[in-house]
C-alpha cells in the first residue's frame, strides 16, 4: 500500500513539475493513524494523514469549508462532491483526473511541448453518474458541466 502510495506523490510530483497547481493529497488514518492528523511536503506536494478516528472525507470537507476559494477537488465519492459544490468547488472524477496527470507525465517524459486542448469531451460528462441535466437544451451543457470542463482544462 505505501509503495503504490509512493508512486502516486511522485507522479503527482512530476505533474506539478509540469504545471504549478497547489496539491494536496488526503490520506485517511481512520483506523491506524497517529493521534494527530501529520501533514508533510514533498516535492512541493502537500501531503495530509487524517489523525486516528477522522475520515479522510472529513477532512477534506473542513478544508474546502474553511477556505472559501474554489477548489478542484478529486473524488467520486458522492457525499463529498454534493459537499464541494454546495461550497463553490468543483468537483472531479478520480479517473479523469488520473488520465489527464498520466497524459502530462508521459508526454514530459517525451519531451513534447505541444498543449492538451481538451481534457475532456462531452461524451466523458454524459458518463458521469453525477452530471445529468432534465431541463433546457440539450446540446447546452449544465452549469456544472460547464464548470467542471473549466476546471479540466486548467488541469
């Protein structure tokens, strides 16, 4: 588990090598963390270990809470994306954002400088279990569609 852990930070690591995003990665120590939640920073990635009994979901709530700017937060878990938008953040699937960092990786590890010029297509959105419109046109995309194809393409 720590070695896949390990492998994810460094990917990160090179991601934000790529593109100077703030990271911030939440580890849950629910049942085997310390007593108080551990922040650490590697790389220029800031790394967070939920303190024994605190669910990692938990704190990502406080944090996004507290700090009312708009976050890109990556999850799919359903409680913390109807969390952060009823804060103004956007939220991401997992796997998106995944692919998008794996993307960048590979293609600085090929020395390619040209851009990504859309991380995501509307097809990706009308897969989301999330992302569905009832109302209006239906070649419009949602206001939260909308959103989070912004937050892609900053990504």
């Amino acid at each position: 588990m720590e070695k896949a852990r390990d492998r994810f930070v460094d990917l990160l690591i090179d991601y934000k090598k790529i593109k100077a995003h703030d990271i911030t990665v939440i580890y849950d120590g629910y049942k085997s963390g310390a007593g108080v939640e551990h922040v650490a920073v590697r790389g220029g990635v800031k790394i967070i270990y939920s303190r024994l009994g605190e669910r990692a979901d938990d704190v990502i709530k406080r944090i996004i809470s507290k700090d009312r700017r708009e976050w890109i937060v990556v999850s799919n878990d359903r409680d913390i994306v109807n969390h952060a938008w009823s804060v103004n953040s956007i939220p991401i699937p997992s796997d998106s954002f995944f692919e998008i960092v794996s993307r960048h990786a590979r293609r600085s590890a090929e020395q390619a400088n040209e851009e990504i010029a859309d991380e995501l297509s509307c097809k990706d959105l009308e897969d989301d279990e999330y992302l569905h419109t009832f109302k209006g046109n239906p070649y419009k995309l949602s206001k939260k569609e909308k959103a989070i194809k912004r937050a892609l393409s900053k990504l």
